[in-house]
C-alpha cells in the first residue's frame, strides 16, 4: 500500500489524520507533526487472536538477574539487572551517564558478552575514557554506528548479553526521511531496538537527552516502551550524583542510588545518610534533620531555612530540594496553627546536599526549620523529625516510620519527633526517646520546651 503521512504530537505520542492547533490526547498546544508512515498497519483479516487463560493458570517464573557490578545501581533497578529488560537513562549533559554506562558494562564484560555502541563519540575517545578510567574489559566491544539496521545487524553477529545505545537520539532508521532526534525517528528507532531485545533476551541500556525543562527529549511514548526509567539527580559542578528510578516495572520506583563522581569514575557511597549531614560541630538556628523514604531506603537529609525581613513589599518564596507550591501552604500553617507569621519575611528553604525530597513527610521538618530560624533558636543536634500536616493542623502518619527510627538511632541521634500514630508500641531501637505529636501545636511546644 501507498505510503502516507499522518500528525503526532511530539509531548504525548498520539497520532492525528490531519493537523490541529490543540493536541486531542493531552490538550498541549502546537505540538502536531507531520510524520511520515506506512499505511496498511491494521491488523489482517482473519487473524486468531489467542486464547484468554485464567490468571491462576498463567506460570510465574522467577525473574533472572544480572549483577551491574555497581551496588548502587542494583539497588536501583531492584536488585539487578534483568535479561531482556530496557533501561532509559537520562540526565544533563556531563553529569556522568556515559561514565556509569561504560564503568557498568566493563563490570558486567567479565562474566557475559557486551557491545558499547556509541553514536556521539568516536570508538577512540571512548576507548581513551575507558583507558583513563582505569577499566579492564575482556569481554566488551565497541561500535561507532548510528544506522539502526547497522546496529541490530552487528549485535546479532556478536549475540551481546548487554547492550548500550549512546544516545537514542543520534541513531535513525533509514527507512524515515526525518532526521535523527525527531518524534519519529525515536520512536521507531527504540521500538526496534526494544524488539531485538525481548527477542534475544539482551539487557538494553538507552541513553537519553534531556531538554531545558529537565524532561526526557522525544516523545512521551519512549518512557512507556522501556521498562525502567533512570534520572541523573544532582549538580554537574558537585562530587556528588543521585541516580533514582522513576519507572521500574522489576522493582521499586523511587528508589535512588548515590555515588561520587571521581577521577577513576563513578564510585558507590554506601552510607548517605551520613554523607548528607552536617559535620561541623555548631549549632546553627534554621537547621533540622528529616528522616526521608527514597524507595526502600530510608536516608537522612538536612533541611535548612533562612527567614529575613523582606526590603520589599512582596516577599520571596524560595525552596530547593522541595515543592515550593508546598513551602507556601505550610507558612499558613505556621502562622494560623502555630502562631508565627512570615508575610513580613523572605523564606528561603534548602535540601542541603543537593538532594530532592517529593515526599509529605518533610512537611514537620520544614516547620522547625522555619521557626528555628525565625526565633533564632538552634534545634538540638540529637533531635531528628519527620510527618505530614494536614491543613486543620494535624500530624498525619507517615509509611515505614520504624525502619526511619532503626536508621536514626544507627547514626547516634537519641531523640524524634513524628506523628503520635508512628510512635511504636514499644521502645524504639537504640534507646531513641520518640514524641508523638496529634497537633503542630504540641510539636512545636516540644521543640520549644527550655
């Protein structure tokens, strides 16, 4: 059949027959294109669909793992790399994803065969990477190639266990007139590439651009055909990265890894939590230790607040590491709950470390922090916080509250402040004194008890 061609919206994936000012899918404005496709794909007349089987007959087998060689990254991909599993990697430029890749597949080469196909740098410099990083790699190949066809041809002569594709975007199918990075050569491109691999069981790593808003290049669609998807977390000009998965279908979704970039690589740090606190011996007001859940981790962070009369007539509102559309609602509740007004200050709030808390259970120890700085009034430095607060000034519970005291009380501190329904029945680990709090009121009395 005639080829012909049809819209796609490049934010979402969805096709149109012809063009529209609006998006049907996800209402995003302008972001129909043309693209250029085969006609004819409807299914065949004729075709047996196969049969509906009970869900108590369907055989659950147990899932085979790769170890990457990194602990960090296992941990992030549930334990493990699986056979025939895809993996988006994505981060900004220079944070460390080419790095991590080739570190990965040099660990994985001694056991199992890997090809490295890199289509933004030649086979030289990566090889010289790899040189400078001091990496041994019997067992892995590499390939300058941006020809998908070229690409699965190659691997399916060398039969590769693990396969590295840097980036998606700098490969294309010749078939498509578009050129590479564009919404169709992506996603043709990937679903080939995904077809090689869950016909041949290989472990697939994409590397992914992102834009200047932080999201992944490309259409939408690519995130829903891999099967995990990974973010780089952190400052390029810091030591220190974050790598947490935002979609894993073999594991748990938000579930980070932190590692210290290096001259000889990315190495693994295996106690964040400490890495994440305050050394120095001061106590400084506007400085609380929150107890946070990355995944299955529990990991303490300091949360930091500065609170200044305001020069102008329109105070700022700045949060880093946190939801700054919540630092405005828990101000009003500082002020209606707990009787300290801020409308007259700037507020500057910071997940120190370069660390990014999504979850509720930050809301207390941004409110200490907050008060802390207001009253000039240091927290003490045994003390950690964690839980939610609802808009009636209520603590509501948080999930996993006793693995955050087991982990408190592992790093030395002796007192907690939570919710009254996270206070354990009986005496927390590591003689940790816990105050449960049912109001804001009663937490920051505590707080504020000579």
């Amino acid at each position: 059949m005639k080829a012909r061609s049809y819209y796609q919206c490049r934010e979402c994936g969805a096709r149109a027959a012809q063009w529209a000012g609006r998006c049907d899918a996800c209402a995003a404005w302008n972001t129909l294109i043309e693209v250029g496709g085969a006609g004819g794909t409807a299914a065949p007349r004729g075709a047996v669909a196969k049969r509906a089987v009970p869900l108590s007959e369907v055989r659950c087998e147990t899932v085979e793992r790769w170890s990457t060689g990194l602990g960090e990254l296992d941990r992030v991909l549930g334990g493990g790399v699986v056979p025939g599993s895809v993996v988006l990697l994505g981060g900004d430029p220079g944070i460390g994803k080419s790095t991590i890749l080739i570190q990965t597949l040099a660990s994985m080469s001694a056991t199992l065969c890997a090809l490295y196909v890199t289509g933004e740098e030649s086979a030289a410099q990566v090889a010289l990477r790899g040189r400078r990083l001091g990496l041994k790699a019997p067992g892995m190949k590499l390939l300058a190639e941006t020809n998908v066809d070229a690409i699965i041809a190659q691997a399916r002569l060398e039969n590769p266990r693990a396969l590295v594709i840097d980036s998606i975007q700098t490969v294309f199918v010749p078939q498509l007139s578009q050129a590479p990075g564009s919404v169709a050569q992506v996603r043709e491109a990937a679903a080939a590439l995904v077809r090689f691999a869950k016909e041949t069981d290989t472990a697939l790593f994409l590397v992914g651009h992102v834009t200047k808003e932080g999201q992944l290049a490309g259409p939408r669609v690519l995130e829903h055909m891999v099967d995990a998807v990974l973010y780089f977390e952190g400052d390029s000009g810091s030591r220190y990265r974050l790598i947490r998965a935002i979609k894993n279908r073999f594991g748990a979704v938000n579930e980070i890894g932190v590692f210290v970039m290096t001259e000889g690589g990315l190495r693994e740090v295996t106690n964040p939590s400490a890495l994440f606190l305050r050394q120095d011996a001061r106590n400084a007001p506007g400085s609380v230790i929150l107890v946070t859940q990355e995944g299955t981790r529990p990991l303490l962070v300091e949360v930091q607040a500065l609170i200044d009369e305001s020069p102008g007539a329109n105070p700022r509102r700045v949060a880093l590491g946190l939801d700054g559309q919540r630092l405005g609602m828990l101000l009003a509740l500082l002020h209606r709950h707990g009787g300290h007004a801020t409308s007259r200050h700037d507020v500057f709030v910071n997940v120190a470390g370069g660390v990014r808390v999504t979850e509720t259970a930050s809301d207390l120890a941004v409110l200490l922090a907050c008060t802390s700085s207001l009253l000039d009034r240091p927290v003490p430095r045994d003390l950690v916080v964690f839980g939610e607060v609802g808009l009636a000034g209520e603590m509501r519970p948080v999930p996993r509250g006793q693995e955050r005291l087991r982990e408190a009380a592992k790093l030395g501190f002796r007192r907690a402040i939570v919710p009254a329904a996270n206070v354990p029945k009986r005496r927390a680990e590591g003689d940790i004194a816990v105050f449960g709090a049912k109001q804001l009121s009663e937490a920051l009395a505590h707080f504020l008890l000579p």
